[in-house]
C-alpha cells in the first residue's frame, strides 16, 4: 500500500482521500514545492496533483512521494 509521510509518521492513501474532502488546505509537498492533490486513485495508490501557484500543471504522482508538514 503507498504512504505518505508526516513527520516520520506512516500514513495511508485514506489520509490523501481525506486532505482531498477537507475544507482545510493541508501543507503537502512533492518534492519541495507546495501542492493542491485534486483526486486519488486509492486502487493505483496515485494522485492527481498541481503546484499551489500552477494550477494547470497537473501531474499524477505515487501517493507514496507526497510529504504532509
């Protein structure tokens, strides 16, 4: 199953699923830059990711190279 890391902490797919449904923007990262995840594919542990400041510069990534600060 893909992770995400928080503060050395494990967390599964379910948290991305949970960042994505919450009215509160989370602080998550991929590699460095700040990120909006617009959708997960829990089965393919992926996200649907942009960049705070690009919104149109979508990329899927693994939900195991998020980082949630």
């Amino acid at each position: 199953m893909a992770l995400i890391r928080k503060g050395g902490r494990d967390m599964d797919v379910q948290r991305a699923q949970e960042i994505t449904n919450s009215p509160t923007m989370a602080n998550v990262t991929y590699n460095g830059t700040r990120i909006y995840i617009e959708h997960v594919d829990q089965q393919n542990g992926t996200t649907t990711i942009h960049p705070l400041d690009e919104p149109n510069n979508k990329q899927s990534v693994s939900v195991s190279s998020l980082v949630e600060h």
